[in-house]
C-alpha cells in the first residue's frame, strides 16, 4: 500500500493544535491512498510504499524546520546520510556508488518536497513542539530507509523484468506527494540503476555477513506464504537454521520458476531452496552445483476424488478431452509438454490457486511433486492421488547453489545439511508441515 498526504495536510491543519505536526507523521505513516498497480511484484510494490512513505514525510520536516529556522538543506546532516549510505550498502551486498546515487537523487526529491510545501503552508506549531516533531519524524524517515533496503534485495532481480511497471507506480506514488516530473525522473533512473556488488574471491567471505536465498513462495511444503503473507515451509526452516549456523545475516530474495535459472545466474542470490529438483538441465548451468539431495520424490498426478474410477492409469489420463493443467517454467510444465500426447494442457500462472482449478471443475489433472499431491489431498477432500503412491518419474530436491567465489559455500552447506539429515532435523521440519520426508 503507498500511502500520500502532501496536498491533502495544509486544508486540513488546524493551528495552534498540539503536537500538530507529530499528528500529520502518524497521519502519514497510517493512511491508504494510492494502490500500485497489481501486476508489480511484492517486494516491488513494497519498495515503492517505502519511498513515498518517505516522501509523504517531507511536509512535517519541513514545517518543523521552519519553525526552528533552519534551512531546508544541510550539508552536512547530507553528508552523514551519504556516508551512512555507504554502510548500509555494503551490509546489504550492494554496489556502494548507484546506492550512493539513489540515496542524493532521494534527497534531491525531499529537498524539493519541503520547499513547496514551506511555500503553501505557514507553520502551525510552536518551538517545543516543532522539535519534538523533527525528532520524531526522522525516526519515521529512518524506519523508511530500513524497509527500503529490506526491500532492495528481493527488489533488484525483478527490476529488469518490470521495469515499466515500476516506474509506473513509482512515479504514480511520488507525483501523489507532489514530486516535480524532473525529481521523479531523477530517482527512478537512479533505482533502476542500483545493483549487488561483485563477489570477492574469499569463499564464504563474499557473502559479507548476508546470506541470500532465492525462493517462489508458491510451493507447500517447501516454500509457501502464511495468510499474513510470511514465508513458511521446509525450505524457508533450513534457510534460517543454516544462516543462524554460520552466523549470516538471512535476506529473502523472489524469484519465480520461469526467472529462477535466471535470477541464479544473474547473481540475484546465493542459493535458492523453494522445492527445487536436481536436474541435468540446471546442473550444466555454469556458476552453480546442487547440494546433496535431502528429499526423494517423484511426479505423480492428481484428480478430483470423483474421477477415480475414470483414471485408473496414465493412459486413461492422457486421453482427447481430458482438461490438463500445469503451473509455469518449473519441471511440472517440462514433464506436461514431454509425456502428455493427447490430453489438452491448459498453462495456470499461479501455483497458490492451481489445485482449485481441479477441485472446482475447471480442468481435470495435474502432475505434481507426490509430497505436493499427498499435501493437497490432505487439505481438500475434493482432491485424491490419481495412482495411489505411484511416482511416474524420479525425483531429488537439493539446493542450487551460486558459485562465483569457488565451492566454499556448496561445501560447508553439504556438510550441514548432512548433519541435519543424520540428526532428524529435516525429518522434524517436514514432520511440521505436515508430510514425511
């Protein structure tokens, strides 16, 4: 949600009002105005509900600032903020001079913000108050830079993929807070500009203190999104026991099956684990290995209940007129398009919602991972294995791990991830997702 408040704050002051401004911070952090625009990822819109939190913010400084009679640019609060800037960069893993570059662009916008709003607003508050609205407001701005690099490290593999999408409502959201075209402009080629550092060549000292995961959140048991929208699975449970072990800092990076190869060669992350199987196909790919396997499964198809009589084996499914469906870019659809002959095949974007599709009549089958298939059937009783335990193929899950400062990383995981195999610690999570390893 991206929030807007700049044109609306000065009809509605009401002077001499106590600890006004302070009201118009908690105003701004708290009220809905503009929705990005659906087709923008999550941690895209999120990054640009942050940066017009931040400018929504402009207004307060600026009549506190006023009534301090202070001038609206610093140069040297900008210089801590720009060396501040420098720090938070490398913590992050990102390239220091484009997030040195967004960060003066964003500064540019705020300057500019401020003064317009000290044009149309005479301030309303007295010198107590205004420095205790200063104080409180830059505690907001500060929470807002924090969301905003939270949100950069899952935001810059997306970037290339929905560039204009994200301009759009990035400059849909500044031009709300009254941001100049030029200002707007100015900030969006500055974030499309932003990137990961290069890795070093000192094994796992490349990771510089944040180990990134790649994962879809779109794949129970392994990686799934709670109804709060928090990752949860098996994976997501590995990623964090395995980054508390090393003592790494753990940073969410989403990718999607049709991106993922991409996103991993691309540098987006450090590893992925969302359920992935190792195939020849991602093992060839250069800069990467697998881990050692900690799941055996296989493809499997999956029916309503009532069609049980009607598919009793593969060759009754793959028949004209059967309604098959399949999710996207992963090794579902390259099974679907290589064993299905005569059956229609019917591509469903979502992962989340494909199992509706056949619990509501909307196509017949879909071939799946077994532990996927005995996870649905346990949920909806509508849905049942087709073929019992059956597998038609045989499966590994492992993580793909990134290898671009040698096998320092795949090394010390594969050795973890045997330790938690021989501990039951796997077995365990799976256990508490509600399927067997």
């Amino acid at each position: 949600m991206i929030f807007t408040r700049v044109k609306a704050w000065p009809g509605r002051r009401r002077r001499g009002c106590p600890g006004g401004a302070l009201l118009w911070v908690l105003l701004a952090l708290g009220t809905p105005a503009l929705k990005a625009e659906p087709a923008l990822a999550p941690a895209l819109e999120r990054f640009v509900e942050a940066t017009a939190q931040r400018a929504a913010l402009m207004g307060p400084v600026a009549e506190a600032k006023a009534v301090l009679g202070l001038a609206i640019q610093d140069p040297a609060q900008e210089a801590r903020v720009l060396a501040r800037a420098e720090r938070e960069a490398r913590t992050k893993g990102l390239a220091v001079a484009p997030y040195r570059r967004f960060v003066d662009a964003q500064m540019a916008l705020a300057r500019g913000l401020q003064s317009r709003w000290r044009s149309v607003a005479p301030p309303g508050m007295d010198s107590g108050e205004a420095r205790a609205a200063l104080g409180a407001v830059r505690r907001a701005i500060a929470a807002t830079t924090a969301a905003q690099l939270d949100a950069l490290v899952q935001t810059l593999p997306l970037l290339p993929r929905q560039q204009d999408a994200f301009l759009g409502a990035l400059n849909a959201a500044l031009a709300a807070q009254g941001a100049s075209s030029e200002e707007r402009a100015a900030l969006g080629a500055a974030a499309l500009a932003l990137r990961f550092a290069p890795a070093s060549q000192d094994g796992l000292a490349a990771l510089g203190g944040t180990l990134r995961v790649g994962t879809t959140g779109d794949y129970a048991p392994f990686s799934y999104r709670a109804s709060d929208g928090a990752l949860q699975g098996v994976d997501i449970d590995l990623a964090e026991a395995f980054a508390e072990a090393l003592g790494l800092r753990l940073a969410w990076v989403e990718t999607s099956w049709p991106t993922l190869t991409q996103d991993l060669q691309a540098g987006a992350f450090d590893l992925a684990l969302s359920g992935i199987s190792r195939t020849l196909a991602r093992a060839r790919r250069s800069g990467s290995r697998f881990s050692l396997p900690y799941h055996v499964g296989g493809k499997t198809p999956i029916i309503r209940c009532a069609d049980q009589a009607r598919f009793p084996s593969w060759a009754a499914i793959d028949q004209p007129g059967v309604r098959a469906v399949v999710n996207p870019g992963g090794t579902n659809e390259a099974f679907a398009r290589a064993r299905y002959t005569q059956a229609g095949l019917r591509v469903h974007p979502d992962n989340r919602t494909i199992f509706q599709e056949i619990a509501e009549g909307r196509a017949d089958v879909m071939v799946t991972d077994l532990i996927e298939v005995k996870l649905w059937a346990g949920r909806d009783p509508r849905l049942c294995p087709a073929l019992g335990d059956t597998r038609l193929t045989y499966a590994e899950k492992g993580a793909w791990i990134a290898t671009p400062s040698g096998d320092a990383l795949a090394e010390v995981f594969d050795l973890w991830l045997t330790q938690q195999l021989g501990s039951g610690f796997v077995a365990e999570r799976f256990a508490a997702h509600g399927v067997g390893p």
